[in-house]
C-alpha cells in the first residue's frame, strides 16, 4: 500500500472521507455547506499551507480508501517550537472496509515526512479511541501543557 501527494482532482473524495471520520464521531456530517467550503479549501490551499496524503482504491478508478490531510500554522514562538511553526493534522479517515490494513499508517507517515520537510517540529492532532493506537505509535503523547478549547454556539 502506497501512499501519494492528493492532487486538486482530490478534493471532493477527500471531504467524503473526511465526512466518514466525523460520522465515525457522531457528528451530523450531512451539512452541504461545509462539504462545500472543505472542497475549496483544498483546491485553494493544497501545496500551501495545506497538504493531504491518499491511498487509491485498487479496485475503483478515482476513489481513495484513506487520507490524511494537515495544516501549518504560524504561532508565536516559545520554549518548545523555536520557529513558531505548529502543524494541525484535520482530516484522518480510512474507508471501513480498509481499516486495520495499514492505509492510515501510510498516509500518517506521508504527512508527518511533509511536516518535517517543511520544518514544522510540534504537530497536534485530536485522537478518537479507534485511532488513538496508531497516533501514539507514531509519537504523538498527551504530555506537557494541558490544551483548552472554547467553544460557542
């Protein structure tokens, strides 16, 4: 299993992974606005400040089974990451029928080498129960400062 660099033509099969890891959360996912509005953010920032790593479906042509797609911000530099840059990995998701085969392991790899390629040395994810193995394999820990998020309706 290999993953690639997601290309624009990517997008929409992006989103609808994407839209399988917040089912998978329980959230409502079915909102055409977002779906909408993630599209063109991938069109728009991909090769940016956005990457996103895939997995092709072996058996159907245009389809992907797994992605993973990240961001880097800029952050004001302290102790711990020097340079200010901080990565955000969004989207992770592994269609059902692939899950426990290695194609999140990939596409996580994928990102993490774009990560550091680009200098980004503090990367963050959220982690569900299901994915939280893979994710503490590959380094990530919920040591240091506790982090706190606002939310409003």
């Amino acid at each position: 299993m290999e993953a690639r660099a997601a290309t624009v033509e990517d997008a929409a099969e992006s989103v609808r992974l994407a839209r399988l890891m917040f089912e998978s959360m329980g959230l409502d996912s079915s909102d055409a606005e977002w779906q909408r509005e993630g599209e063109r953010h991938v069109r728009e920032r991909l090769g940016r400040d956005l990457a996103v790593f895939v997995v092709e479906d072996p058996a159907r042509s245009g389809k992907l089974i797994a992605s993973a797609a990240g961001t880097i911000v800029a952050r004001l530099p302290g102790p711990l990451n020097p340079s200010g840059r901080a990565g955000y990995v969004q989207w992770v998701s592994t269609e059902p029928a692939f899950q426990r085969m290695g194609a999140g392991r990939v596409v996580m790899e994928a990102l993490l080498d774009w990560y550091d390629a680009n200098g980004v040395r503090t990367v963050e994810l959220h982690a569900t129960v299901a994915g939280e193995t893979l994710y503490r394999s590959l380094g990530f820990d919920d040591e240091g400062p506790r982090a706190l998020r606002r939310r409003r309706p």
